[in-house]
C-alpha cells in the first residue's frame, strides 16, 4: 500500500511539472478515460483491503475500463449521442461504493486498535 501512495504522489508531481497541454478536442476523451483508470484504481484498493487482490484482474480492467470509456465516448460523438453520460454514471457509482467499502474497512480497523 505505501508502495502505491508513493507511485501516486510520484505521479502526481510529474503530472504538474510536465509542461503538457491537452488539446480541447480530446479532452472528454482523456476525462472519461481517466475516470475509467479511477474505477479501477478503487476497486483494487478495495480488494486488496479486503484481501482478494489480483494483479492480473486489476491490470486488465485498469485498460479495459478506460479504452471501454474511451471507445463509448468516441462512438457516442460519432452518433450525435451523449454516451460518455453513461460511463460517468457507471463509473462514479462504482468508484463510490468502493470508496465505502474501502471507508467502512478502514473505520472498523481503527476501531479494533
């Protein structure tokens, strides 16, 4: 788990110091496609919480997610459609019951000590 914290702040700050800027026409894209990355991340803290973390599962769904936002998206755009909603309400539904089992796991934990 520290390793993860460190990969992410890492991340975080070479995100910020990277002087990159995404073209508007692409940004839904990238936005979706990082919530996408997101779903995935919670899910495996959640598992690994929980004990049942599996580095293939996770990688897997990690790309799967976000090319699955991403194609959605794309395929909405090309049909005069808003499907990127969809994964918006898919994803941030997924993302926040994670978020609560990984909260709950974390509050009875504390309660234990």
């Amino acid at each position: 788990m520290i390793i993860s914290l460190i990969a992410f702040i890492l991340g975080a700050i070479a995100a910020y110091f990277i002087p990159y800027v995404i073209p508007t026409a692409f940004s839904k894209y990238i936005a979706i496609g990082i919530l996408g990355a997101l779903d995935s991340v919670f899910g495996g803290v959640s598992a690994s919480l929980q004990k049942n973390f599996n580095l293939k599962v996770f990688i897997t769904g990690f790309f799967a997610n976000a090319l699955l936002a991403v194609a959605l998206t794309y395929t909405g755009d090309k049909l005069g459609l808003d499907l990127y909603i969809v994964a918006i309400i898919v994803f941030g539904t997924r993302m926040f019951q994670n978020f609560a089992v990984i909260r709950r796991f974390l509050l009875v934990s504390k309660k234990k000590d």
